[in-house]
C-alpha cells in the first residue's frame, strides 16, 4: 500500500504533505500514519522521505553488483574492484532494522549479473566471472539465505549486461553480451518461482545493457545497444510469456533507471545520442495498457544511477559522474525533494527492505566504494 494521501481541490486529486494534530495545545507534524488491514498495521500515510544515514560498511568495495531482496534481508552480490578489474562473490546483507550481515559466497565471482526477485528466492544470474568466462548460470538465496544453483543448461547462452524484470509468476532475462561486449545477445530465459526454466520467443534484434521494469501484466525490456548504436525499442512480455512490442521511446537511450510503480512502468534519464556523449533528463513512463506519456524530468540528468520504490516513493540516486543529488517521485510521476547522498557514486546498486531504502557501493572518481547509506519513510 502507498504512503500517500490525496484529497479533492477543484476536481484534482492533490497530495497531502503534512498533517498535524493537537498535543498539550501544541500542534505537532504527524510523521506516519496507519490502518488496520486484514489485522495487520499498513502505513497510510508518510511525510516523506527522510535521509537516515550511513550504513556498516560492506565487506568489501565494489561497483556493478547484483541486488535483490528476499524475506527479511536486502542482499548484494558480487560485483567489481579496481582496474583489472577484479571480480568478487562476496554477498552482503542488510535486515529490516539495517544491521549488516553477509550470506555465503556465490559459487561463481560475477558481475554485470541480472538480479531480482521470484518466489522465495533472490536470483542473480549471467556476468562476468573472474577467469575470464562469461556465465550462462544462475544463484538463488532463500529466505533463510540458503543458496541454491540453477540454470546453466547444455543450451544456455552466457551472457552480462542482461535486462531483467517480473511478470505474473516469472522473472524475466532478456539480452546481453558476451566475448568483451563483441557478441551481443537476442536470448529471453524466464524462470518461475520453483526456478524452472522457459524460453520465450527472442528479442527482434540482439540488444545488451537493456533496461527492465513491470507494469499490470507486462515485463518491458527498453533501449539499450544493438551493436551499431544504441536503440529506443521497447519489448513487451505478458504474463502467458508472450512477446509484444510497445511504442518506443522517445530517443535512443542506454543505462536508465527503470523502475515500477503505481500503474506505471518508467524508465529514467540514460545516455544518448550517437555516441553517447549527451546525458539525458527524459522519463517516460507506460500504463497497464502500453501507453506512453511523460513524467517530470529528472532535475539533474543522469546515467549508471539506481533506483528503488519506498513506501509509494521512487528515489532515483547518483549517477555518472559521481553525482550525489536523488529525485524523488510519487505514483504518479510528479517529481519531490529530498536530501543528497553523503557523496557521490555510480555503477552502484538499490534496495528496499522494510521501511528503508539503501544505496550501497559504486564508484566515486576512480574510488571503488564500500560504503551504504539509508532513506526512511
């Protein structure tokens, strides 16, 4: 359920930002309120975001990890460090109170790996190992975080820089590259909450570093580069695992922030142009019936952000190159403030456990980052 409130003025339906009540003759800012729902407290109401702090440090520094949330725990996963650059499989946790933990190592180091949520399980699969091997397999934690192998199959394609997104009881990997970015992919694999395997119809052209988000009953898979240049189409999969296409965007765009909230699919900001030399500001976002319309732009165009949804807010973080200011939208793409990250990074992960949303890793400069830090709502 969304933190927001809205109340009719003039036919529109406008946010409510704060409340405030009487206490002692004094009237004091309401912060968050609840309701009863099947007899469980559901948060109604949020006056917003709040920036809560840094994190434990990781175990190590690292950027392009993988992310992914099951149970109780935000795990991040594997990811790279330095120059060569090294490749890790360490996998740090955070609980619903942010204490820091860590799950056992991935079998396989990897980065670049697709990672999400299915079931029980937080799933990373593909990327790029440190022997050099591009990988066709994946790594699922529990909600106890016992690991568990799947994929990797006589006819599994290995691949990074692969688009991921859910559909009704599938996540969905679409895409990527192999053979130093020189082979690009057209494979979809989807896997059901039980991790078992099926293979929807390929993409139309081989296409790497594509975006994924969900909305209603579709997966969408947008932009990203199809070897001669990067690309505005955006692919559809429903939840029988048809494939579909959808309007494009509005330019040729690679390294969005997609994310899915509300009704929408969005997808945030991103490289542009021929060669990728012009960031951009753009977000457009798609309803449960594929059309496209446009949000407000970010304030600071950007690229290799993260984004994650708290609460009925989605926080856009970071950036190329190391921009440490977040937009913030509500559910229906109308755009809010908050405070800035500690400092910047990108080629960093987010996750949403509980009542907070973390930001951790990446790079600042050419400083790999260990550190995480927290929002609240």
């Amino acid at each position: 359920m969304a933190s927001n409130l809205y109340i009719g003025v003039d036919g529109k339906a406008e946010r409510v930002k704060k409340i405030y009540v009487g206490v002692s003759g004094v009237a004091e800012k309401v912060k968050k309120a609840y309701m009863g729902v099947g007899g469980t407290a559901r948060l109604i109401f949020s006056s917003g975001l709040s920036y809560y702090g840094t994190l434990t440090n990781m175990d190590s520094a690292r950027s392009e990890m993988g992310a992914a949330v099951t149970g109780d725990y935000a795990l991040f996963a594997g990811g790279a460090y330095g120059n060569d650059p090294n490749i890790s499989g360490s996998v740090t946790t955070y609980n619903r109170s942010l204490t820091k933990g860590t799950a056992t190592n991935m079998t396989d180091t990897r980065a670049r790996c697709a990672s999400g949520t299915i079931g029980d399980y937080a799933v990373f699969y593909g990327g790029y190992s440190a022997t050099d091997s591009y990988l066709g397999s994946g790594e699922a934690y529990n909600t106890s975080l016992t690991k568990t192998l799947f994929g990797g199959g006589m006819d599994a394609v290995a691949r990074q820089n692969i688009g991921a997104a859910n559909v009704g009881n599938y996540i969905i990997f679409a895409g990527g590259d192999s053979d130093s970015y020189a082979t690009l992919q057209n494979v979809v694999e989807a896997f059901d909450s039980s991790l078992t395997l099926s293979t929807p119809t390929a993409l139309s052209t081989a296409t790497t570093q594509l975006t994924g988000a969900s909305v209603g009953d579709y997966a969408l898979f947008a932009g990203g580069s199809d070897g001669s240049g990067f690309v505005s189409t955006v692919t559809a999969y429903n939840t029988s695992l048809t494939k579909s296409s959808a309007t494009a965007l509005s330019g040729e765009r690679v390294s969005m922030c997609g994310f899915s909230i509300g009704s929408y699919a969005a997808f945030a900001g991103g490289r542009a142009g021929a060669s990728g030399s012009t960031t951009t500001d753009v977000v457009e976002k798609y309803n449960t019936s594929l059309t496209k319309s446009s949000g407000d732009s970010l304030t600071t165009a950007r690229y290799a952000a993260a984004v994650t949804v708290l609460n009925g807010n989605v926080i856009i973080a970071g950036g190329y190159s190391n921009i440490a200011s977040v937009e913030v939208y509500d559910e229906y793409l109308n755009k809010d403030t908050t405070t800035a990250l500690a400092g910047g990074r990108y080629n960093h992960a987010a996750l949403t456990i509980g009542d907070y949303a973390i930001f951790a890793g990446g790079i600042n400069s050419s400083t790999y980052l260990n550190t995480a830090e927290a929002y609240s709502a």
